[in-house]
C-alpha cells in the first residue's frame, strides 16, 4: 500500500510498505479522509519522531475483523481514535483521562496518511465508533479535533451565558467558536491575523473578529456590556498570545491554555492581581472516549456545521502540498487527504 512518510514539513515522500497484517481482537480499516491537525506542521514537536506516518484525524471502512470482534464487521462506517485510555490508573480513576500513561502511548498502525490502518485490541475495544448515517467521512475527521474542545470546555467547567474570547481562528479555534455557540455563550469574540481566518470565525458564530493589533479589550467591553470575559481561550502557542489573554479575562475567569506552546517557552503571570481577581489558568490535551462520543452527537445532530472548514480535498499523493497548505496557513482551513480516491 501507499503512505505518506513525515521527514519535516518540506519532505513528504509518498513509499510503500505492506499492509498491515491484523491479529486477534484487531481490526482492518481502509482509510477514506484523514484531515491534517495543526499539530502534524509544528516540527519541534514532530520532527524527533521522523521519519513516521502520521495522521489521526481519521475515518474509514472496516475491511477485515479479527477473531473475537463482536461489535463491527466488515463493511462498518467507522472513526477510529489513535489515543485511548487505560480506564484503570490513578488519572483514569480521578477523571483525568487525558493523561494516563496508556493514552499517551496507544496508537494505530502506521498512521492516517496511507491506504490501510491496523487497529490494535485496545483502541478497538474503547476508541473504534460507528459513524452515524448522516456524518460523511469528510465530516467525521472534525471528531477527534472537536473531541479535543469539548474536553476544554468540560475541565475549563463551562456554563452557558459566558462571554467568550477565542485568540487565533485556525482550526481548533474555529472548532472552540462553534461549540461555545453551540453550549449558549452570551458572546464571543475572536482574533487572528489572517483577515480570511477572521471571516470564518463570523461564519462560525464569532460576533465580533478582530486583529490582535486592534484593542481588543476595549472592544471586547463594547460587545460585553463594560464586562471582559469569562473564559478565553488560547487557541495559538504564541506566547504574546498569551500575554493577551491576561488582559481579556474578567474577575472571576477563566484562561484556557489550548494549544501547546514551544517547550522552551516560559510564561509568566501578574500573582497579585490572579490572587485578588480570582483567575483560573488550566490546560488541555487531547480528549476522552466521552469527549469523542459528545463530538459525535454534536456532527450527526448538526448543532456544530463543518462542511464549511474544509478547503481542501487532497489525494494521498498531494499530502505533501497539504503539508504546506496547513504549515503556510494561508487561504486554507481543513485539509483531508483521500487515500482511496479513485482519481489518484
């Protein structure tokens, strides 16, 4: 079969390699989209691991069952998560899924960008969900993204009515726009400085989009009624970014830390006036099988719109012009590659 193999953001060879090979408990997927994550083009964070396949924002059609498999079978519409939990741990047992051991570890074999996944027993038994009728393939690459955000809104303890700052309108930002529209926020603002990325945070709910050179906190108590907001949400590893968010935060707020910055970075924080004000600070990485199962409901029942993110459709051996479509950020959103498309 064919793959696409990461060496950095400018080397994307398309190799072959066998498909894999399923055991007991196992399943075969036939990969159908498997989008490119913002996470795929930070090189700090990949380039150690390279050369590999990734991908893991996929969805496919079960083609081969192992023995013992109960619950699929051959020809199953399916979104398979490449991170599960261990459900038994000291960080499972607490709620913390997201940073058990086990997810950390777990994956799919070889990647999303290739023709065939092997879905190993465990990610299987409690990361493997049937895609509902009405979710195309396209759509169901959204899951794990979207997953990701419910988790944040879910430790960030989210209420509807909150004013809500999204800073950067890439693809998770987009995503935490329209969930926070979807839970009921009572306003959202957002900022990026990509004017095309802007245009889609108001398509996606955003009220007002801004450039972070504007000021933003003045603006932001025009649209809150003198207020700032209850949670921002920091959807870029920027640290100026960050250095934002404290002005945007209201007494009693929350910041949410949603995407990774560079590890060498250091972020420092005002203690008297966090101390007095009662700001929250709390991250977020990935997300649970209950998180998954929430961004499912949320795509089939069409309270979140997708179809409008995806700006390109790509075959697998134009992974490497998807590579730098996401890396360039340009006039791009959501990049799917198509494995198996038949004009390739």
């Amino acid at each position: 079969m064919k793959v696409a193999v990461y060496y950095n953001n400018r080397d994307v060879r398309i190799e072959e390699m066998p498909i894999p090979q399923i055991g007991d408990g196992e399943l075969l997927v036939k990969v159908m989209a498997s989008g490119i994550c913002g996470s795929d083009v930070m090189e700090w964070y990949r380039i150690k691991k390279a050369p590999r396949v990734l991908g893991h924002e996929i969805t496919g059609e079960v083609v081969e069952v192992g023995k013992g498999v109960k619950k699929y079978k051959k020809g199953d519409r399916v979104f398979v998560s490449h991170h599960v939990p261990c459900n038994t741990c000291h960080y499972c047992l607490q709620g913390n899924y997201t940073v058990c051991d086990t997810l950390r570890t777990t994956n799919f074999y070889p990647g999303g960008f290739s023709e065939y996944i092997r879905v190993p027993k465990i990610n299987v038994d409690r990361g493997t969900f049937v895609l509902p009728e009405n979710v195309t393939f396209d759509e169901g690459t959204f899951i794990e993204p979207l997953g990701c955000c419910v988790r944040g809104m879910r430790v960030a303890g989210f209420r509807p009515g909150w004013s809500v700052v999204v800073l950067g309108s890439g693809i998770a930002g987009l995503l935490n726009i329209g969930l926070s529209k979807a839970l009921g926020a009572s306003s959202i603002l957002s900022t990026d400085i990509n004017e095309y990325r802007l245009k889609k945070a108001k398509e996606m709910g955003a009220d007002l989009a801004l450039h972070p050179q504007e000021d933003v906190p003045s603006k932001l108590k025009e649209l809150n009624r003198g207020r700032l907001a209850d949670i921002v949400i920091v959807a870029t590893g920027v640290k100026k970014v960050f250095n934002q968010a404290l002005k945007l935060v209201d007494r009693g707020g929350t910041i949410l830390l949603f995407a990774p910055p560079d590890p060498d970075t250091e972020l420092s924080i005002p203690g008297f006036s966090f101390w007095r004000e009662q700001i929250r600070l709390i991250s977020t990485y990935a997300a649970a099988p209950e998180d998954i199962e929430v961004a499912i409901e949320l795509l089939a029942s069409k309270r979140i719109e997708v179809e409008s993110l995806i700006t390109h459709r790509l075959p697998l051996k134009d992974t490497p012009i998807g590579f730098k479509l996401v890396a360039e950020a340009g006039k791009s959103v959501k990049v799917i590659i198509k494995p198996n498309r038949t004009d390739q």
